[in-house]
C-alpha cells in the first residue's frame, strides 16, 4: 500500500551483506547452471536477528517499488540506455546514478480491496504540487470520464530532501485526488520516522557524513581495472585491490641487478587542467617525471604506482586521470601495479585533486649511469626535444596567465587547433623507448633530464666537478610556447634558460668518437632529431668555474 526510498537502516554494511550473501549467489548459480539472468531481479527480504531473509523472487519491480525508485534516478541516468546495455551484457559500459533525497509513494486502493470491490467509480484529480508524480494502475477512460478498474486505483509519489517531506508531498497530492470509497494508508513510513527521530541525535554516522564515498572508490576501482590490466609485462601481477602490488624479478634474466626508484608529481600543472576540465593527459605526466628519472641511471623501468588525493572522488575525473597514466606506462614499458586514492574534504577545495607517482627501475650494475668518471674535457653534449613546458615551472606560467588576463580557454597563440589551456598543458615527453636501447650498449656517459632549474640546475648533476658544459642557444630553435613565455612574462634570457626546458628535455653525454653512433641509435628507436648542443669542458679554464655556460641566448631566443 505505500513505499519509500532509502530506507535509513539500510546502511552499506548492510547492503554489502545482501550483494554478498543474497544477490551475487543467486546471479552466479543461475549462470553456472546455464542460465544467466539478464533483466531485473527483484528480491523480496526481511530483516532478521540472524540477517536479511529472502522472502520471494520477482523478475519485475512490483508497482510500488518501480514508482519509488524510478523518480530518484538522476539526470544523467538515460533509463532507455540502461534496459539496452542490460540485453546487450554491457552494464558496465553506462552510467546510472540518483538523486540525493527522498521518494515516498501511497496507494490509493478502491473500498473493499484486496476482496471483492466496486469498479466504474468516477476519479477527480486536482492540481498537483511540485515534485509530485500521479501513477495510473486500475483505471480507465469511460464515456469520456476516468473511471476505477482495479483495486489499486492509482499511486503519488513526492519527492523532497527529507523522508518527512516526501510523504508530506505524497498526502498533499493524495488530498487532490477524490473517488467513492477511496482507502489509503497514513502509517507509510512511521518506522523509518521513528528510527531517524530515536537516532537524530546519536545517529549511525557513516563515512560518507564526513564527506567521503566509500562506494565511489568501489566504483572508480571498477572503472580503472582494464586499464591497469592494459599496462601488464613480463614480472607484474595486473591485479589491483590488494594490500601492495607483487612483481616478480626472476623472469627477467638480469644477472647482477641495481633497483632504481624514483618519485615525483605533477605540480601546479593540475591548476590549468582543472581549470579546461582536461584530466586525461596530465596522467601522462606523472608518469614521464618518474620513469625518465629512471632513464638517466640507465635503468629500464618495471612498476609504477600513483597516489591520487581530492577533496571529493569524481570519478570520471580520476577515471580519465589514470587513462593518461595508463597510456604513458605501455608506452615506457612499465606495469601500472597499485596506487592510492584519497578524499580529504576539507584538505582541498571542492574539484581539485593532487597527484604523486613513484616508479621502480632496474639496471645490470655495469650500466648504471651516470658515469662520472668517465666524462672529460672534449665529450660531447647533445639534446632530444621536449614537447613544451613539461611539467616544471607553471607558477610562473599561470603568474602570466593571470597578470595578462589571458583565458586558457582562447585560442592558442602560439599553436594550432588548441586552446591556449590545451597547449599548455602538452603532456611531458617520455624517453625511455628513444633512449633504453642505447644505454644498453654502453654508449652514454651521462644523462640528464631538465625539469625544474631547466639547464643550469640539471646537467651539472651528472657532472665530475672540475668539468663544465657549453651549450650554443642557437644549436636548435626556441618552440614558440618559450617564446610566447618570454614576451608576455618579460622573462629575461638566464631566467628563461633557469625555469624552464627552453625546448630541451633530455640532455646526452657521450665520447665525440661515439657521438655519430649514439644519434643513429637514437633515432632508430623512433627518435627525429638529436641536437648537438655543445661539448664538456674544463670547469675552471673555460667557464670561469661556472657548470653551464650558455653562449648565444640574446641572438637564438630573440622575440
């Protein structure tokens, strides 16, 4: 005779025991016996001390229940949509979600039902309040009139915020409805008031009053497994949702190991991507800032892990976020083996997320670079291009974004077919397919890969301290997005070249009689261009003591 939804003592443990111990057996039998259910399966439970009981089975939602739970679902659920991805087996494939609030519906039942009753009844219905929905189920047209025709007559749903409201909503429509004999309920949902009056004060307080989803990130789980499957190689285990990621090291035959770990995130980078609502690149980010660290020790990388904080799970955003890391792990060689999603409401403010990533590498010890040592006066230095900013400086990048009152979703000045936000945020490079190979053969002195403090703080990191580089700014050309940068920001050359990659991402050191075989090889593992940038040199005789010298940046980086 009446319904609501939710019902407050449903609580997730106690719905988990249900899909557990009720749902998932029966939908698993019948597909073990031959027979998989495809449709709905509506089961009838009571609550007893010894847990839910089954009652009945039904293949359909009984009429109360459809007309309770339909008008919570929310706009985005396409309900055609869902009944079709059900018959095609492909539920997975489509999004279904509800309203936060309440649905109560009452029936309106002819006199003398369920036994014998009157039918033929004339039925007049008023104007009905907002969020009130009338259902017809034993009525017809006759002579132009709406007549009775079953014993339950007609049903009203209200929707509200609160239980109360919603069964106040579904009386206030029921009072605008008359026929002779017209019996309904008024004690729908006195035990769910009852229990949320005996609990307003010491209430069941759950995760999710804290602001936190545990069945989103159940959800986000789901959405991410295939593709962290996608990512699986020789050693890794794709499964994820244990307590830690395994990866077996036997399988690879090395003889005399190092492991190489690296950590990194994406910084204010993030900033612009929420800003544009673009997620699915800066995963490739946090990737590449770990694994070509790795790459610089010459290690081949093996297994990565994500960190992924918000202040409230989205999860197509973080769906779309691991996409990108997804995409950047095949392309590096690496399994995606775990991670760690957080929500901190009140740690971030609503829609923004951080990220971290931390990677494993391997290297034979006889490969491990850099080779200090080795480097000398005469070497030779050349570069592999980035594909723009990278992901280091971009508190300096929005700093001109906002002092310019540029919008990152105008079009892009300085590149085609993109919107001033998408340019910026051009995923960083990764070096590890162009580059493995040739450390493998022993050709590479050293390597380095230019992030924050771009030439002037990086290469010196792989250098012996009585040697120095010079580097010829006009050895290869300036992208646009640095000189875009430099005007917009007034950004003084050494700053530029201190900040930024000023187009270089990755920095070679090799022998001069090497240096031809080491661009071949290169370049025949995908790689179009290798710059030579300039040479290594006597610290203290050529560059007056200074690491990085760079000759020519007034001339090559003119605006």
């Amino acid at each position: 005779m009446g319904c609501y939804a939710p019902t407050p003592i449903a609580t997730k443990e106690l719905l988990d025991g249900v899909m557990k111990n009720v749902l998932q057996p029966t939908v698993d039998g019948m597909r073990h016996d031959g027979y998989p259910f495809v449709g709905i399966l509506y089961a009838g439970l009571m609550l007893t001390p010894n847990g839910p009981k089954v009652l009945e089975y039904n293949c359909r939602f009984g009429d109360p229940e459809t007309e309770v739970l339909l008008p919570l679902l929310d706009d985005k659920t396409d309900l055609v949509q869902v009944m079709l991805a059900a018959a095609e087996g492909r539920l997975d494939s489509v999004y279904i979600g509800f309203r936060d609030c309440f649905a109560a519906t009452v029936v309106a039942a002819s006199k003398g039902y369920p036994e014998a009753y009157p039918k033929g009844l004339e039925i007049t219905i008023g104007t009905m309040p907002e969020d009130v929905t009338v259902f017809h189920a034993g009525t017809k047209m006759d002579n132009g009139k709406l007549v009775t025709s079953g014993g339950r007559v007609l049903t009203v749903t209200g929707v509200a915020p609160t239980l109360q409201e919603a069964l106040n909503k579904a009386y206030e429509g029921l009072d605008q409805i008359h026929f002779d004999g017209m019996h309904i309920r008024r004690d729908i949902g006195h035990r769910a008031l009852k229990f949320l009056a005996e609990n307003k004060n010491g209430a069941h307080t759950t995760y999710a009053d804290a602001g936190v989803s545990i069945s989103n990130g159940d959800l986000f789980v789901q959405k991410i497994k295939a593709m962290v499957k996608s990512t699986v190689r020789s050693g890794a285990d794709a499964e994820i949702g244990g307590f830690g990621g395994n990866f077996d090291l036997k399988p690879l035959g090395y003889k005399d190991p190092i492991l190489v770990a690296g950590t990194d995130g994406v910084g204010t980078k993030l900033k612009i991507a929420e800003n544009i609502g673009c997620h699915d690149t800066v995963g490739i980010d946090l990737v590449a800032m770990s694994v070509n660290d790795l790459i610089v020790q010459g290690a081949e990388p093996l297994f990565f892990l994500d960190y992924f904080a918000t202040s409230k799970l989205d999860v197509k955003t973080g769906a779309d976020f691991v996409s990108g890391i997804a995409k950047a792990c095949i392309e590096s060689g690496c399994a995606l083996i775990g991670g760690e999603t957080a929500e901190m409401p009140g740690f971030y403010a609503p829609g923004e997320y951080d990220a971290a990533g931390f990677c494993v590498g391997i290297v034979e010890r006889n490969k491990l670079l850099p080779r200090i040592n080795e480097i000398k006066a005469g070497d030779v230095v050349l570069g592999l291009a980035s594909s723009g900013v990278h992901s280091n400086g971009f508190s300096l990048v929005r700093h001109i974004v906002e002092k310019n009152n540029f919008d990152y979703n105008s079009p892009s000045p300085f590149s085609e077919n993109q919107t001033l936000g998408e340019a910026l945020i051009t995923p960083t490079r990764l070096y590890v397919k162009p580059l493995l190979d040739t450390c493998n053969k022993g050709l590479i002195k050293g390597l380095a890969h230019i992030t924050g403090g771009g030439f002037i703080e990086n290469i010196p990191r792989v250098l012996p301290k009585n040697a120095g580089v010079v580097i010829d700014a006009a050895s290869y050309p300036l992208p646009p997005v640095f000189k875009w940068l430099k005007k917009n920001g007034n950004i003084e050359d050494l700053e530029l070249a201190r900040t930024f990659n000023c187009g270089i991402g990755m920095v070679i050191i090799c022998d001069a009689a090497n240096a031809a075989e080491v661009i071949a090889s290169v370049k025949a593992a995908g790689e179009k261009e290798v710059y030579t940038l300039g040479s290594v040199v006597d610290r203290e005789s050529t560059n007056n003591g200074k690491p990085v010298v760079i000759n020519n940046m007034e001339t090559a980086w003119a605006l």
